[in-house]
C-alpha cells in the first residue's frame, strides 16, 4: 500500500504544476507533436522537455520519436490506476486505512 501511496503523490506532484496539467488535458484530445505543444505555451523548448520529462518519469504521459519529431500521448493504463487510488483515498472501503486496528489501542 506504501507504494501506492507513493505512485499517487508523485503523478500528483506532477500535474501540481498548472502548465503541466494544461499539457495533461490538451494531451486527452490525443497524441500531439512537442511542437503543438510548444506553440500553445510562452516558454523554450528545454523547458518544455523538462515538463514532459516530469510527466513520462510519473508514467501520465508516452512518448514517441518519429525523425526529428517528439510525439506524447497520455498513458490510459497508469491514469485509470491514478483514478482508481484516489479513489480508493477518498472514500471509506472495508479494507481502507481507517478500519485498521491500531496499536495503541
């Protein structure tokens, strides 16, 4: 389970940033070339590459070379694990955290 926790605070930590989370949500359209992306922000390609770098080491987003193109596409399975341990955070379960007995008691 800490392991999850962890996942989950580090796709979290990744799209924390609102430019990343704009990339996030434009991506949900399909896959777009890096210069798309590029033409949508006010910022330098290395500083895009940071941000998609953010996004691949938290496996949200894919990432393809074709020649000299950079193509990114979100990756469906780790977003639905995302939603699925927010969800599981979220709500109470019968084997959720909170039901667990503690040793002080």
């Amino acid at each position: 389970m800490e392991q999850i926790y962890f996942d989950t605070a580090k796709a979290l930590k990744a799209i924390s940033d609102p430019k990343r989370l704009k990339i996030v949500d434009m991506l949900s359209c399909g896959e777009l070339c890096a210069c798309r992306i590029l033409d949508e922000f006010h910022i330098t390609q290395p500083t895009l590459s940071h941000d998609m770098r953010v996004l691949t080491e938290a496996k949200l987003v894919n990432s393809r070379r074709d020649g000299k193109n950079i193509y990114y596409s979100l990756h469906a399975e780790r977003l639905k694990e995302l939603q699925e341990a927010l969800s599981n955070v979220f709500t109470s379960s019968p084997d959720c955290i909170c039901h667990r007995k503690s040793d002080h008691e």
